[in-house]
C-alpha cells in the first residue's frame, strides 16, 4: 500500500504499554509495523509517518485503508492553499466559546497531582489541542500527554477508536475527551473503555460533550447528552465536578447560524449564510460569562462536563435524578 513508517512519535515507555485493540494482548512494536503478541489474533497494524495505526476494524466504522487515504489527501492539499484559506476565514467571528475549560482543567490537573506527580493522561480526540489544555501542556511538573485521535492532526501520536483503546487495565492516570463523545456510536462503550484502563481509587476523567448544538461534523455525528445524561454515562465514577462548559448563549448562536443555513440549498449560498450568521451573531456568546453558572443553564447549555474518579461503585438511577440542578420543578 506504500505506508511510509518513520520513528515512532511516542516515548519507549509508552510504546511498551501499548495493547491489541481488538484482544487487548501486548504489541511486538517496530518503526514500520506494530504485531499482535496473540497467535489467536497475530493482526498487524501499520506505522504511518511514525502514527501507529490501531483500529480494530471487526468493530469499528473506520478501516485502517480508509485512514491511511485520508492522511494522504490531505497531504496532498498546497500549502498555498491552505493559507489563502485561512487567510479567507480568519476574520469571520467564532460562535463558540467555553467558558469553563481553563478552569476545568486546571481543577482536572490538580485530582491528578493529588495521586501522581508525574501523571501519564489520555487524551482522546487529540489531533489538535483542545479548548483549556494548555494548562496541561504548560504544567510543572510535566504531565505526559498521550495525544490520540482517529485522524492525522498536528499532535496525533496514535490513531485509534475509542470503542477499544489500545491500552491494558489499570494503566493511565487520567483520560480527558472534549467534544467527542457525540461523534462515537456507542458513548456508553467507550465510557466504558475510559473506566477499564484507569488506575483503580485514582484515576481521573474529564469529559465535555455538547447537549445543545447541532450537528457539525456530518454522518459522524450521533448523540447529544443533558446534565443527568451525561453524569449516567459515567455512573461508575465519583463525581469531582459537573455544570456547564458551554452556555445558552453559545447554544442560541448556533441556532441561529443553523436557521439561516437551512434556508441555503448552494456550497455558495451555505458559506454566505454562515458568515452572515457569524457577523451578525457572534456576540450572544458573551452572555455565557454571566450565565453559566444560573439554574436556567444547567437545561439549556450548549454542552456539560464532568470531572471524576474511577470507583468500584455505581451510582443508581433513583440517586442520579436526586442530583438535577436545572430550574425546571416538578410537582
């Protein structure tokens, strides 16, 4: 397929702990390829430009072709190109804003160093950094970020699924996944997932996942989650933290600019309506400073996070509904 390998992007201690997605043996780790130890599985997985390539494809909606195809298109992209169009886009306000993040993760970090001084943290959906994780990349003493995403982005170190992490039991520190979990088909397997290779007693997740917004990254994109939805997804943690990341105004940008765009049947007329949107709307984001934190908020943010430690026990349904902090009561 002419995969090109190149030395691994990730520290040799990582690499030791890396595991088969798709039976969860230890890895036979190479620059060009990475091989199952299990004779019953023996699947080999590629190195691409030093990213191994870790999908168990029995399960998963992506194939490993499939990515290695989609490295290659974007690299086939001009870099001239790729400016003239961020030169195009960069003066067009954002409607998004978390308003929680920084703080988030500073709070995150902290659970963290309580337990470890040098904490090993997962992050999936890592191509990019994330809103709030320069806290992290900053931090001293250093925390060690394992960068992971289904794509080839700036700071992938490993592509894989989040259905099957390649990673064994009791391994990490901490797990943090912004703005993911709507894009995967099956969140509460990959809660799952994040649960079974945290260390016992210590390990910490962070999770923010949109409740109002629509849909932003086409067919790969599933699930929307309230405050209670989202603390069920991780009924096996002890909560540390939860509320609003992102606020009813953010929520009521959005729709505004997915208004405007429903109207538009054009790639031309699309881009018109999006900027226009974004010109005329940007600012109801600023609300959120004042709003975030109001009752109103907890049943009209644009998305929640939660902060928690992995227990053995798992909260009720009759204990999590006790916890709804909306404004909305019923008699």
């Amino acid at each position: 397929m002419g995969r090109k390998s190149a030395m691994l992007r990730m520290n040799k201690s990582i690499q030791a702990l890396l595991t088969c997605p798709a039976c969860h043996k230890k890895l036979h780790v190479s620059d060009s390829q990475l091989a199952c130890s299990n004779s019953g599985c023996a699947v080999i997985y590629p190195v691409v430009n030093g990213v191994p390539i870790l999908i168990n494809e029995q399960a998963s909606i992506f194939s490993i072709d499939d990515i290695v195809s989609s490295q290659k298109a974007v690299a086939a992209k001009s870099a001239d190109k790729m400016a003239r169009l961020s030169d195009a886009t960069r003066f067009i306000p954002n409607p998004n804003r978390n308003v929680g993040a920084r703080k988030n993760n500073a709070t995150f970090l902290d659970c963290l160093l309580q337990s470890n001084p040098n904490p090993r943290v997962l992050v999936l959906g890592g191509g990019t950094v994330g809103e709030g994780m320069e806290v992290l990349i900053q931090s001293q003493p250093p925390v060690e970020l394992i960068e992971t995403d289904i794509y080839f982005g700036p700071r992938t170190m490993i592509i894989c699924d989040a259905h099957d992490i390649p990673f064994p039991d009791n391994s990490l520190d901490g797990v943090i996944v912004q703005a993911v979990l709507e894009h995967v088909v099956d969140p509460a397997k990959c809660a799952s997932e994040i649960h079974r290779i945290l260390k016992p007693g210590q390990g910490i997740v962070y999770a923010e996942t949109p409740f109002m917004q629509q849909v932003h990254m086409g067919r790969y994109d599933f699930t929307r989650f309230t405050h209670l939805g989202h603390r069920r997804l991780f009924r096996k943690f002890e909560e540390i933290d939860s509320g609003a990341a992102c606020g009813p105004g953010m929520a009521l940008a959005w729709a505004y600019e997915y208004f405007l765009l429903s109207f538009a049947e054009t790639a031309f007329l699309r881009k018109t309506a999006k900027a226009f949107a974004r010109f005329t709307g940007f600012w109801l984001k600023y609300f959120d400073t004042f709003l975030i934190n109001k009752p109103g908020t907890m049943d009209a943010a644009s998305s929640y996070y939660f902060i928690g430690r992995k227990t053995d026990k798992t909260i009720s349904d009759k204990e999590l509904i006790q916890q709804y902090r909306g404004a909305l009561k019923v008699d």
